[in-house]
C-alpha cells in the first residue's frame, strides 16, 4: 500500500509480540496463527443450536459480520446481503448473521434482507458459542474487526473487507485469508476507522462490490488456490 508515495508496511501484530521472546531464543521461525481450542462438546452444542433451527448438518454454511466498532469499517450493508443471497442461490448454503448484542439490530437486518437461510446469531451466543458456529462456515465474510480473527482462530476461511485500515499496519487476517480492498491515494485514512470518511466519499468502501467478495466466497467454496496461508 503506498500512501503519497510511502510505503506502509509493518510486521504482523503476532510477530512483533513473538519478537519480543528473541532475546530468549523463543519462537524463532515460528509463525502461528492464534489458536482458539474448541471441545467436542462445545462443537457438539453448535451442532444442536444449528439443529433447534431447522439448519441441517450437512448444508453449506457461510458467515457474515457486518458489524465494527467504527462505522466507516462497515462495508454496505446491502453488499452483505447480495452476498448471503448469492451463496443461497449458488450453493444452496445456510448464512450464519455473527455480531455483539449491538449489532443485533443490524445482523437482523441482514438476515431478513437474505431470506430464509440466513440465521443472526448476534448477541444470542456467547464467545466460545461463536466461535463454535463459526468452526462450522466454510467461509467467513468480515469487516476488519473482533469476529474477523475469531474466524482465523477456529481454521475458518476468512474474506476481509479493509476501507479506512490496510494491511500494511500489521492486522490482517492470518490463517487461510484474503482481504478486498481497493487502492486509493486517501487510503489508510485511520489506524482503527473513524465515524465518517474525512474525504466524504467513503469510495473504500462504496468501490467494493457484491460480485467481487462473493468471487472469493466462490473460490473457497471450489477451494481455488489464492488465499494466503
């Protein structure tokens, strides 16, 4: 990412804490996801929430976290539905709607506006609940926020829409990932998002189509090569 003509780029948050073991010859080499451990009857509890609502254990499951603690984080909401949409139609997937008890308005939005299949789960499961459910999509649609790295944590591919942040500040999604984004010069604008685009024209986001972050869903659905690991 190159911002008026700099270059920003920093090491992953995960190797900077390793690199502070160096001195003590502690995980040299070692480039871990962080790893959220689930027990079999944590799994086992997903599985039954899944069944008490009616969506089968063998259908596709794809998440969605259309939420972030700063508003210009969150991709269109709209996009988030004609994604659920697409995945229904395409693969006859069940959408999990992920967020916080705030967002509960939201997710139920995005739920409603996908139809049938889709499901919000926001501020009905705890933590571990939702990391469960997540362990259970095979595919994780994500602002850059909380849900996002609980995703990578589980093993859940994860496609991570970046407007204000980028990459280059050291937060993006490890694991089998792939963050959308679109180059502009205005771009990073904020170290963790604002309430309003400075520019006001929030194109980071405006710019990212449905079809583009559902191409990524698709290609991990068909397991096409390209996400980094």
């Amino acid at each position: 990412m190159l911002l008026w003509g700099f270059e920003v780029k920093t090491r992953h948050t995960v190797d900077a804490y390793l690199g502070a073991l160096t001195p003590l010859s502690v995980g040299a080499g070692f480039k871990p996801a962080p790893t959220i451990y689930l027990s079999e009857e944590e799994k086992n509890e997903a599985d039954k929430f899944l069944d008490r609502n009616g969506i089968s254990k063998g259908i596709t499951l794809i998440g969605l976290a259309p939420g972030a603690k700063w508003p210009t984080k969150k991709w269109m909401e709209e996009g988030f539905i004609e994604v659920g949409r697409k995945a229904v139609k395409e693969f006859g997937a069940g959408v999990l709607i992920f967020g916080g008890p705030d967002e509960a308005d939201l997710s139920k939005r995005v739920a409603e506006g996908i139809g049938n299949k889709a499901l919000s789960v926001a501020g009905v499961a705890g933590l571990k609940e939702t990391a469960a459910l997540i362990s259970r999509c095979k595919a994780f649609v994500s602002n850059d926020s909380g849900p996002m790295h609980m995703a990578t944590a589980v093993g859940t591919p994860v496609i991570a829409i970046f407007g204000p942040t980028v990459k280059g500040f050291g937060f993006f999604p490890l694991g089998r990932s792939t963050v959308v984004e679109k180059e502009l010069r205005c771009r990073p604008c904020s170290l963790h998002g604002s309430k309003t685009c400075p520019k006001g024209h929030f194109e980071c986001m405006k710019g990212i189509t449905a079809n583009e972050v559902f191409d990524k869903v698709e290609g991990v659905i068909q397991r096409r090569p390209g996400l980094v690991s």
